[in-house]
C-alpha cells in the first residue's frame, strides 16, 4: 500500500517502506455514499450539449456574481449552442449529506422535468466557496468540473482560452504522453510498472484495433527525474498528459507565530509535483509557461487537484499512528491534513489560467494511493484500464466531463459491492468485529479503492474536448480513408454549371450567388461532421438547424452513393 507524497522539506517519501496490506483491515465501517438517481440515460449522446445541457453552480450572494460575470464569453458560448443557461447557488459549508439534500431540494426539485436539467455542471469558486460535497453528489450521475483562481484575471483568462480554441482550426490527431517520475521509490516504481508501461501497451493495442486515435504516444522520465524532461514531453500540439509522481505535502504550522505564513505556503506549495532530487514544479513554475497547449493533464499524486476540508483518510492513519505501525511517518501525513481551510492547488491553477496553457486538469483532493491502477483484494493485480479509459476517451473527442465519468462508473461499481457486504452483515446482526481476517482485508481494501477514486476531480469545464478534427463520423461514411467530404465535394464540382446555354451578366451574378450560398452551407455541414454543435454551427453560418440537419444528411448520403458508385465502377475495370 503505497502513498504518493513526499514531504516538503528534503522531499523524503512520507511512508517510506508504505503501509502493510493488513493495515486495511483496520479502515472504518464504510459511510454511505449518494447513489446514481435514474436522471439521465449515458446511451442517450453525452457529449450533445443541446441534450445534455449545461449549467453553473456559483457562491452565493455578490462573490458569485462576479465569478459567473467574469466567465461571461464562455457562459455566452453554451447558451448558443444550446439555449437557456440555468444557474445555481449555493452555501459555502456543506457535508456530503447536505449536498445531496440541496440536489434533492433546489437542483432536482421537480419543477420542470429532469431531461430539462444540465447534466454539464461547471462549478466556480474555490473549495471554501463551493463545497466539495457539492462537486461529489453532482458527479454521482453529471459531468461536473471546477474553475478555482485566485483572482477573477484567471476566469477572464480561461473562458477566453476555451472560446478561442473551439474557434480555432483543429489538428488532425491529438497526442498521447504518458509521464513518471521514476525517482527510485516504491510507490513510482510501482506506478511505473502497473500504470504506465502497461498503459503504453493497451493504447498501442488499442490503436491498432482502431479503438482510439492519436498522432503521437510518447513515453518519458529517466531515472535521473528533472522538471526540464516534463517541459519537453508536452511540446507539440494538443494532447493528453499522464504524469505519476509524488505531490509535496506541507505539514501545517503548529506555533501561532508562523501559522498564517504556514497556512500561505501551504495552499502555495501543497500539492507541487516533486521530481526527487531533481527539484519541483509548483505554480509559479508553470504560470504563463505555455505547457500543455489546448491539453488535458491528469496527474496522478497527492494533493495534486487540491486538500479538501477532511481526508477521508484521517481517522484511519490516526488510528495506526495510536496503534503504532509506523511511528512518526504517519504523523508527518496526518499533519498536511490539517489545514486553515480546503483549496484548489495551485499547480492547476496556474496551468488553467495560462491563456497557452490547457482546457482542463485531472487530480486528486486528498491522498493518492496505487489503488485506482492496482487492486489488493484477493491478490494483488494490475488495473491500467480505469486511467487509461479517460486518455482513451480524451483522445476520441468525448467531452471532458463524460471521458473522467468513466472514473466514477468504477466508483459507484465498488461502493454498490460495499453497500451489499454491510447490508449482508446488518441482515445476519454483525458487527465489524465479528469478521474474520479475510473479510476485514477484503472490506478494507474495497473501502481504499472507493476513496482513492472518489479523490479524482475534474478542474475545467466539463463540456471541453480535445481540440483536435472528429475522426470518427468521417471515417464511418468513408471507404478506405476516404472521407464524404472529399468524394462529395467531387461530385459537385463534376456537376458545376457547365451546361451550356445563355451565360449573360444576370445569369452570372445569380450562379455566383447560388455558388456562395452552397459554400457556406458546404462549410456549415462540414463543421457539423468534425463534431462541432448543430446549433452553434447554424447560427454561426445563418441557417436554421432542422435544415443543416436535413443538408448533412443529404450530404452523407450522396458521399454514399459516390463511394459506390465508384467502388462498381472499379470491380467492373477489374472484371468481376
């Protein structure tokens, strides 16, 4: 059982050696955790805004007012790609149980009908202005991120980013980097073997069987660990970042004298991504630095997204440093804990304030273990797939919201299977000291996985994707990587107005005409089929949807019949 963090001083592993298997069984009764409600259905297009709906969750009062003005172009950019832009507010403490009141009572009050409802829920504020609770309930069956800055210049400066890039021309592929600090501890070497080589083979194997697409996939870190090896893996256009390392924990100060500037530093260095000897990269590090152009990162270490306002490990570790399993270790962990009041870490921070920098960050709100990637239930095995399914779907175009959802499927997947070891053990009128050894291990372990996933958050709009061309509608309508746009395009021009006849001035100017209408339509139904919004693109381009809708559509269908016909045409050359 190994932990991911370092300590600030010396960047020593906080649990050297890790913590024995067996320390499991000694985790608490499992609390209850909010359930999926049947709101709405995942077959039913997730990544379409107009659908799925998109809303905001802001403080209360004038301090949300401002944070919702501030991201004003992008709230703008939702409402017409779909419509109405609902709003929500909320109080600044909240437990989990009073979210999922609020949910119950204020977001889901039966108003209007839930297909009405934003599944897309991006949250502003930080975590002592929106609850985390909040942000876990609504992830339960939504796709919900956060933007967290210290000043409003950083929400001006991310709606502006996302804006500018879903305007901007696309990439073809978008870029795989998987990166780990191999600083020579157990956790990264053990990160290094059952997360990233393991999930180099799956995206190769993956791409060969036409499952996922990417330019490039990159594998980097040496065993001489240095920041300059990061900056250098994510050059290049947009893509998709894995980094696994340790994050730095700085322990709250105990004497009053240094407890304010404790308190500063630690929201300022919390959560910073050691690279061993070779130093760290904080915020200041990475602010208008340029890294990750258009990207998603998700990095894998402690207190990488954040410190919430409770560990769900707390009483646990207490509980083993009483016990005494591994002496003052434990007590250097329970003290990054501790804090003056929960916050965003300031490395995501800065990487989404950067107008150069990316659309969204994946991270941790609490300590990270190996569990999400590895299981120690009946025996240990490798689990790449639950991180690598978000790259896999990142790098196909799915939304950011639906691609880290895949995270939570596997969350609600182990806290079921722990709801029905309680509620067996409630039937049968035991308690958790009757169990044997193997059930406490096996609850135990169960009770690490729920927590180590339900850590993830996603920081960013949820509704971003990877700004890279859609591959996949194209390719499902061509024949040997052709596309309709091409064999259609084609096709009309083979048509033209060559036919003859009086060709006078009028006429000219009225062909013209005709001539720049299907050139802006052409333009309107081509954006359509790289997966940009029907509604956005309708509007952009003057057209009402139900009839760019029927011209993709009749567009499709005449690439169809050019592919046939010119697949007749070539077995009737080749004589069969």
């Amino acid at each position: 059982m190994d932990l991911l963090l370092v300590t600030a001083e010396g960047r020593a592993p906080a649990l050297q050696e890790g913590l024995d298997r067996r320390a499991a069984g000694g985790a608490p009764v499992p609390d209850r955790r909010p359930k999926p409600a049947e709101l709405w259905g995942d077959e039913d297009a997730p990544d379409d805004l107009e659908r799925q709906k998109w809303g905001v969750i802001a403080p209360e009062g004038s301090a949300g007012d401002r944070l919702i003005d501030a991201i004003a172009p992008l709230v703008e950019r939702r409402r017409r790609q779909q419509g109405r832009v609902r709003e929500y507010r909320v109080p600044a403490r909240m437990t989990v149980d009073e979210a999922a009141q609020w949910k119950k009572r204020v977001f889901r009050s039966g108003a209007d009908v839930d297909s009405d409802l934003p599944r897309y829920q991006l949250i502003v504020g930080d975590l002592d202005q929106v609850p985390l609770g909040v942000q876990q309930v609504q992830a339960t069956d939504g796709f919900v991120g956060r933007l967290a800055f210290d000043e409003l210049d950083g929400y001006r400066a991310y709606a502006d980013k996302v804006v500018r890039w879903e305007d901007g021309p696309a990439p073809a592929e978008g870029r795989a980097i998987l990166h780990a600090v191999r600083d020579g501890t157990r956790a990264t070497r053990l990160g290094y073997d059952a997360l990233i080589a393991p999930g180099e083979a799956i995206l190769r194997q993956r791409r060969a069987a036409g499952d996922v697409r990417y330019g490039e996939l990159r594998v980097t870190g040496s065993e001489r660990p240095s920041p300059d090896e990061l900056w250098a893996s994510a050059a290049g256009g947009p893509g998709v970042l894995l980094s696994l390392g340790h994050g730095v924990g700085v322990p709250r100060a105990r004497e009053p004298a240094l407890a304010r500037g404790g308190a500063e530093r630690q929201r300022r260095e919390q959560g910073a991504l050691s690279f061993g000897g070779g130093g760290v990269v904080t915020g200041a590090d990475l602010a208008g630095r340029g890294f990750l152009r258009g990207g998603v990162w998700l990095a894998v270490a402690c207190f990488s997204a954040g410190t919430a306002e409770t560990s769900d490990y707390g009483h646990w570790l207490d509980t083993l440093r009483r016990a005494g399993h591994v002496g003052s270790e434990i007590g250097h962990v329970l003290d990054t804990l501790a804090h003056e009041r929960p916050f965003v870490a300031a490395v995501p921070k800065a990487a989404l304030a950067d107008p150069d920098g990316p659309l969204a960050f994946v991270g941790h709100v609490d300590l990270a273990w190996a569990y999400s990637f590895f299981d120690f239930d009946d025996r240990p095995r490798r689990r790449p797939g639950r991180i690598v399914g978000v790259i896999q779907a990142l790098l196909n175009r799915h939304r950011a919201g639906v691609a880290v959802r895949k995270l939570m499927s596997f969350f609600a997947e182990v806290n079921t299977e722990l709801t029905a070891l309680e509620d067996a053990r409630a039937r049968a009128g035991r308690g958790a000291l009757d169990d044997d050894d193997r059930e406490r291990a096996r609850r135990g372990h169960l009770w690490m996985l729920r927590q180590d996933l339900a850590g993830y958050v996603l920081l960013g709009d949820p509704a971003v994707r990877l700004p890279i061309a859609e591959h996949g509608r194209v390719g499902r309508v061509g024949v040997d990587g052709i596309g309709v746009i091409g064999v259609a395009a084609g096709k009309g021009s083979a048509r033209g107005d060559d036919r003859g006849g009086d060709r006078g001035p009028d006429r000219g100017r009225a062909a013209g005409d005709r001539a720049g209408t299907v050139t802006r339509a052409e333009a309107a139904v081509i954006a359509v089929l790289r997966g940009e919004d029907v509604a956005d693109t309708a509007g952009r381009h003057g057209l009402d949807r139900a009839e760019l809708e029927r011209l993709v559509a009749s567009y499709c269908a005449a690439g169809r019949a050019a592919i046939e016909a010119a697949l007749r045409a070539r077995r009737g050359e080749g004589g069969s």
